[in-house]
C-alpha cells in the first residue's frame, strides 16, 4: 500500500478491524520510510453493475453517485456517515444479485425505501429530486402519502 505522505510502498499493519457486517476490513497502517500513520479499507471485489439510464444509455454503477445523493438529501439531518454507508454497502450487495442490466428506477427505489425508514425530512428531499417535483402539489401529495 502507497503512503499518502511520501509515497513509499513499505508499511506494516498496525491494526486489522471487521467493518459493516464483514464486508470491510479497516486497516491501521504505519509507513516505514516516514512513520506516519494512515488507515485504508479493503472490500471485495464485486461484479461490475451496468445500470440503464431512463434514457436508454448505460453506465457502471457508481457507488460515490449513490452516496452523494444520499449525503444532499441527508445535509443538516441527525444521520450518522456510518448509517449512510451502510445504505450504500447494502445497496450495491442486493443489486449484485442481478445478472444483467439494473435500471436506475430500481436503485433511486432502494434509496427512497432505505430513507423512509431512517429519516422522513432526508426522504422527502431525496424524493422531490428523484421524482422532480415541479410545485407545491406534488410535495404535499408525496407527504400525504408518507403520513398514510
């Protein structure tokens, strides 16, 4: 592993933690050259997820799209970065379990039924994007629905 302070290639592991149900290890790495310390992730390797756009392109799935639109809907809202990386994880494992082509429908469906359950305000944002709420109408409707 590549030390982000001098570039060197030698370090020890320090520490070795289970992270996210053992989806991850957390390594506590020590630099040999400089002595400095820094921590790295390591994940398996999955299948490689093509998502098919609502206009017929495809793209590989991107883990870091997923959670910043997690993140802008959760901004100013009591949700731990942990919780938010636990609805990514859990996202791309399930859409693993396609073979083929995922549409982006079912991905922005996952994110608005793990947002419902963790905070309405967060889901409600998210929705009022995915859905592009032109007025007021549509807000209150989506809210109507959520308080039923």
């Amino acid at each position: 592993m590549k030390c982000p302070f001098c570039d060197s290639i030698d370090s020890i592991v320090i520490d070795s933690r289970p992270v996210d149900n053992y989806s991850e290890v957390r390594r506590r790495r020590a630099c040999e050259k400089c002595g400095k310390r820094y921590t790295t992730y390591e994940r398996i390797e999955l299948v490689p997820i093509v998502v098919l756009k609502k206009d017929n392109t495809k793209e590989s799935f991107d883990r870091d799209k997923v959670k910043k639109g997690i993140l802008t809907a959760c901004r100013k809202r009591p949700v731990p970065l942990e919780e938010i990386e636990k609805i990514v994880n859990s996202i791309e494992y399930e859409l693993q379990e396609n073979l083929n082509e995922v549409p982006s429908q079912v991905i922005g469906n996952k994110i608005m039924e793990k947002l419902k359950k963790i905070d309405e305000i967060a889901y409600i944002r998210f929705v009022s994007v995915y859905k592009d709420f032109e007025n007021l109408d549509n807000f209150i409707h989506e809210i109507t629905k959520f308080k039923v």
